[in-house]
C-alpha cells in the first residue's frame, strides 16, 4: 500500500481547530460579516459556535469552506 497524502485540505483537521483559526485570523466581527450566522454575531464564543456547526450540516459546509478559501493566507503566517 502507497502512505500518499491526502489531497482533502480538511483530512486530519478538526472542526474546533477550523474555528479556531478563523476566529485567529478573522475575529468574531469579520466572521459574522463573511458568514451570516447568529454563532458568530450574538454573543460569540467557540463553544457555542462549535455546538451549532456540530447539529447545522449547511453551516459548517460554509465554515469550512471558508477555511478552505483562507488556508493560503494562513500559511503565510
């Protein structure tokens, strides 16, 4: 069997480790503004943002394309 990478940008990344890079990269404010969703503009915290992506299939296809999208600029970093 050949070991090769993945070619899924997401393989091996957790739904909390998505968030929280984006809240790294983006803050609450500007997330809330590239996604409109409640999670991220009332009364934001990780926690409850991961609750809500967790039981909301659409929104977490949002998030993590996003991240997607983002990725580029966070290897810069």
């Amino acid at each position: 069997m050949e070991n090769s990478k993945s070619k899924d940008p997401l393989h091996g990344i957790t739904l909390q480790k998505i968030v929280e890079q984006l809240v790294d990269f983006y803050g609450f404010d500007t997330l809330a503004e590239l996604i409109k969703i409640k999670c991220f503009s009332d009364n934001p915290s990780i926690k409850s943002s991961l609750t809500f992506l967790r039981k909301t299939d659409w929104a977490r296809k949002k998030v993590e394309g996003l991240y997607i999208r983002t990725l580029p600029k966070l290897k810069t970093l």
